[in-house]
C-alpha cells in the first residue's frame, strides 16, 4: 500500500500526489491511501477517481482528519480525468466580477452583458471556470445567474475554484457549478483548443 501524508498541503497538491502515486502503480493492483485535513481535499480527489473509475473509500478519523482509499483494480488511465470531445473544447476564465479596469459599476454592468452575450452564440462555451472574484457571479444573488443557466441548459459546464470558495467564505451561497481544484483548471486549460481569460 502506498501511504500519502497530504495534512497542512493546500489544493491542488493533494490532487497531484495522489495522481503521482497511481503512476507509480504502474497499472498493477493495489491500494493507496491518502490522509488530508479537510473535506474539499476529499471531494477533488474523488473526482479524480471517478474520473479514472477507482473505486474508493473514505474515513473520518477526527474533525480535521479524514483518510480516502483508493483499490486499483485495473489499469487506470490518467489521462481520462478530463474528458475529450470531438467537438472543439473552448475554455473561459473569469477571473473578476467585473469586466475591464476603470468604474466598477460599468464593469459589473459589461460582465452582465458579456455572459449574457455568451448565450446567444451559435456555439456556447464548452467550460466556464470562475475562480478568485469571478465566483462571486455564481452565487445565488448573482445578477448573471439567469444566464449562466441558460449556458447550462446548452451544454456549458461551469466550474468553480473550490480554494476562492473557501477563502471568500461563500460555499453555502454557491447557486450553480462544481467545485473543482486548481490543478483540474490546469488540465482543462491545457486541454482545450481555444483558451479564453476574460
């Protein structure tokens, strides 16, 4: 069994290790454990896993203290973590919650625009990523929620940073997208045909 001490290690770095130890596997049969101290951790390593289709098991050991364990049954791939279409993956970062420098009442009112104009496009979006301010555009006072769900009902996946969540302390006001980790944001950047910061 492979045993990996991710405790004080901020996101991704848990995600990475852990994804380090399935190459070491090399395609044999075998467990890894994983030990982290806090829920978000747990969850993006999950959804490396079921990305990878491994079977996993975790465990509270105290409030701060949680273990994931994964079975290796198979040979896992891990370049499947982030699917690849045949269509053409086009990617946005939204970084703020407003668009451009200069007044922020304009700003907000352009970003308003801006998504609004996303949705009228003959081809959405493939990924919206918000992450730092830009989360705040998905929370459930968010005036551009409207059309993030229109984006959504299209084919849009919506993706936000589960560090800037955390940090800004907006978690229970999130209203649409999953909370993903920076190392994920990473792959599907590098993944996509077209790459977009807005």
């Amino acid at each position: 069994m492979i045993r990996i001490d991710a405790l004080g290690k901020p996101c991704p770095i848990p995600v990475i290790e852990t994804k380090k130890a399935i190459k070491e596997m090399g395609g044999h049969k075998g467990e890894i454990e994983v030990l982290v101290d806090n829920e978000v951790a747990l969850n993006n390593i999950e959804k490396l896993t079921s990305g990878l289709e491994i079977p996993t098991q975790r465990k509270k050991l105290a409030t701060d203290r949680f273990t994931i364990t994964l079975f290796l049954t198979e040979e896992a791939n891990v370049e499947k973590s982030v699917p690849i279409s045949a269509k053409a993956v086009t990617t946005y970062l939204v970084g703020k919650k407003h668009l451009g420098e200069g007044d922020p009442q304009l700003g907000a009112l352009l970003m308003k625009s801006y998504l609004y104009s996303l949705t009228e496009l003959s081809e959405v979006p493939t990924e919206l990523i918000f992450f730092n301010e830009g989360i705040f555009l998905t929370l459930r006072d968010s005036s551009s929620l409207p059309d993030l769900e229109t984006l959504v009902a299209k084919g849009t996946k919506i993706y936000v940073c589960g560090t800037c969540i955390d940090f800004y302390e907006k978690k229970d006001e999130l209203a649409i997208g999953e909370i993903t980790n920076m190392y994920a944001i990473s792959e599907m950047q590098q993944k996509a045909d077209k790459a977009i910061t807005v």
